[in-house]
C-alpha cells in the first residue's frame, strides 16, 4: 500500500480512535477502499472491508427495504454490468427481482476477499463498482444498538492500523 493511502486511512482510523463517528465514517471507509482497492493486497482488503462486514452482519437494517430496492434497482444493476462472473450474474438476477439483501451485501464483501486476485488481475480499477452497492446500502442503513457501533472503536481503529502497516 503506498504511503499516500495509509494516509488516507490514518485519517479515518483517528475518528474511530477519538470515538467521532458514525455511520457517514463507515461509508468513508467503503469509499477509500473502493478508491484504492488498486493499490492494496487481498490481506489488506480483508481487514478494512471488515469494518463495514461487521455493522452489517451485527448491528444494521435497511430503512423501508421495499422503496429503497426499487429506487435502486437500476444503479445497483448498473455497477455489476461488465462482471460475467457466475456469482455476480444470479446477484443481477437478485436485484432484477427485488430480492437484494443485506445478506446479499454480506455475500459479495465475502466474494470479493475469496476472490479477490483474480478479480483484481480480470476488472482492474472496475473491480470497485460492486463496493458501490454496498455503500449505496449504507445510505440507508440504521443501526439497531448505536452503543455497540461506538463500543467497536477500538477493533475498528486497529483493523486500520494493522491494514496500513501491512509489510
């Protein structure tokens, strides 16, 4: 990871650190991830998308699903149009009929770590368009405990830390 993105990071690390975040940093980091998904390795990957991972999996829900899934549809559709990979061909056919999910948002975090090489070496830069859903999601998003999404600083702050000082 160059310098210039451990800078980036390091910015976002010290809001979790001085407990000055909320959902919006969450995104940031999704973000600068998709931002810099060029420049870093599949361990560094793992450990930042972790972050959001874990508000999804634990703490999260969508707010009026059905609205925001048909307003969405064709953004999110948009974003996976060049990936013909099977995975990201039956999430279209998800999305295409309204069956998009946070579990879904889990699914693809997941695919891209498993994947995350061959993604890379196959799409490039492209290789950030299926974050953009993920992010998208967390625009609306609510948390259902938002002490435990503040009591995560610290696991949040050196996930960080750890993926920035990566050898």
């Amino acid at each position: 990871m160059h310098i210039s993105t451990k800078k980036r990071f390091n910015k976002i690390g010290d809001k979790f650190i001085k407990s000055d975040y909320d959902l919006s940093t969450i995104r940031w980091v999704i973000s600068e991830v998709r931002n810099t998904i060029w420049d870093m390795n599949q361990t560094e990957f793992k450990k930042l998308i972790s972050i959001p991972r874990s508000i999804l999996k634990e703490d999260a829900y969508i707010k009026d699903y059905e609205r925001w899934q048909k307003e969405n549809k064709g953004y999110l559709l948009s974003n996976l149009s060049d990936f013909k990979e099977e995975y990201f061909i039956e999430l279209k056919g998800k999305i295409y009929s309204d069956k998009y999910s946070i579990n879904d948002m889990l699914e693809t975090i997941d695919y891209i770590v498993d994947n995350f090489d061959e993604l890379q070496e196959k799409h490039n830069s492209k290789m950030e368009m299926p974050l953009r859903n993920i992010e998208l999601g967390f625009r609306n998003l609510d948390i259902s405990n938002k002490k435990v999404l503040i009591s995560n600083r610290e696991l949040f702050s050196k996930n960080i830390e750890n993926a920035v000082n990566e050898a």
